[in-house]
C-alpha cells in the first residue's frame, strides 16, 4: 500500500467520514446541555476549532445560527462548502482559537474531542478562554471535551476506528506514543488507511497534545474572569450522568456558564 506522510486535517473529505459518522451522541447532549444549563435561550452558537463543522451542519439544520473558525483553509473551505449547499450562510472563517473576536456574541460555544488540547503553550490556553468569556453572551455555556492525563495508569491509548460511505472506506488507528509531563507533550500518532475502487493507501500523521491534569483545567478556569465551572460529564455524553473527578477521570467534558 502506497505511505502518504501527511495531516489528515489537510484531507477533509477523509477527516469527515471518520469524524462525521460520529455525531449523534454529541449532538443530542449539546441540546441537552443548551437546555439545561445555558441560562438563556441558545440561539446563535459559536464553534472554535470547527474543522469540517460536522456539528456544525447539524445545528444548521437544527435551526441555529452558527458559526465557527479553524486554522486549516481546507478544513474552514469544505465546512462552508457544505453549508452553502445545504443553503445556510458560509459561516466558518480561518482563524485561532487564542485569537479571536467576535463582532455578535453567542449564546453557546464548544469544542470537542481534545480540539483544544491542540493549544501549544499556557499562555495559548488561557487566551483561548478569554476569547471565549469574551464572545459568550451573559448566561451562556461553553461546552468543552478533553481527555486529561489521569494520575493512576492511562487507560486509553490506542482507538480504532472504520467508516465508510459509497465506494470509499477509511480505516484509522490513533494511539497515543508517549507523554512527556515536563513538556506536557503527549505525541499521538494516527494511520488512516483510505480504500476507493481504484485506489488503496495510507495517511500517516502524528499530531502532539498539551496535557492537562484536572487541577491544572481548574487553575485555566480559575484565572479567566467571567467563566464559571458548572458541571462535568464523560465522553458517554450522557446528560443525567454527570460525573465526580477523581485520580483516574480521563474522558471530559466540562460545562462552564458565563456569569
Ligand atoms: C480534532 S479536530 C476537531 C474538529 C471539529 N471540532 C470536530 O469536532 O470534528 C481539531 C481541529 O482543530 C484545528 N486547530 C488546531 N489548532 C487550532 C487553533 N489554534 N485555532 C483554530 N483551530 C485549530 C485543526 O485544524 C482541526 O481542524
């Protein structure tokens, strides 16, 4: 099978049906979540690090205003492309996540499955949550999904995952090389092996995440004035089940509410 080195970020149609299939629960809890702890009506909804807005179209869909900003052009020009054909206004724009205004403010924001763990530095992390104090309405929530480094073993390091739709198929593997906590570098490696009818090969990327303990999330919250920790859940995405933080809490998601 032929290597590509490359990021799956740049290969959006790939990243989609990976990533895409992969909706439902997280969709249903953002509702959920909106509903329960935002405390105003969510009407327009803010994505940072929205890459191929697979959420996004479905809150399109839904009814809601929304926008959202990555850093990769291919990424924010595929979301678009796809709003726009489902005839919703093309709303993601190129941007960082630790460097951005908003000219409306939103009701609600989030950002899932680690996207924020892509931040390099503390500095980055903590501009990020002023952006985002900064864009949110009074009484509006951020919903924000991570895996922390857990203080007992990790229990999570390698997920495997296939989707397919039509003739193409997309086989990824993603599993964690190791964790420098001094650096708080956690390198991930990923395979994506990609079938068509014609063709067969494989996408090999390795990405790097900041780590977070559960207090060093805590010490983020605790110095961006106007953001308040309300609630946290697990990557179940169950909203009945909130969960307790402990030594070995791994998947999260934590709600914070803009006072
Ligand atoms: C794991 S993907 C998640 C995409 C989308 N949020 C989702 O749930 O499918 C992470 C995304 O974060 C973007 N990203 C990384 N660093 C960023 C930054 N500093 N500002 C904006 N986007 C960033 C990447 O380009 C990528 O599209």
């Amino acid at each position: 099978m032929d290597v590509i080195a490359g990021h799956l970020y740049d290969f959006p149609k790939y990243y989609d049906l990976i990533f895409g299939s992969d909706w439902k629960a997280e969709y249903k809890f953002l509702l959920e979540c909106f509903d329960l702890w935002a405390r105003r009506p969510v009407k327009r909804i803010f994505e940072p690090g929205c890459g191929t807005g697979r959420l996004m179209i479905k809150l399109a869909q839904a009814g809601y205003e929304i926008s959202g900003l990555d850093l990769n052009p291919k990424a924010v020009d595929y979301c678009n492309k796809r709003l726009a054909k489902y005839g919703y206004p093309e709303s993601a724009f190129i941007g960082d996540m630790a460097d951005f205004h908003l000219k409306k403010k939103v009701d609600a924001c989030f950002n899932m499955i680690n996207t924020f763990r892509h931040l390099p530095s503390e500095a980055a992390a903590l501009a990020h949550f002023r952006c985002i104090a900064d864009c949110l309405n009074k009484g509006g929530i951020y919903v924000l999904g991570l895996h922390l480094t857990p203080k007992t073993t990790q229990q999570c390091t390698e997920e495997c995952w296939s989707a397919a739709k039509g003739n193409l198929t997309v086989n990824s593997r993603l599993w964690s090389i190791g964790i420098d906590l001094k650096k708080r570098v956690e390198r991930i490696g990923m395979t994506y092996d990609v079938h068509t009818p014609t063709q067969q090969f494989r996408i090999e990327d390795e990405t790097a995440f900041r780590t977070y303990s559960s207090e060093q999330m805590q010490a983020l919250f605790d110095a961006t004035p106007g953001l308040k920790l309300v609630e946290t859940y697990d990557f179940r995405y169950h909203i009945d089940w909130p969960i307790e933080i402990d030594a070995d809490t791994e998947d999260i998601v934590y709600i914070l509410q803009k006072q």
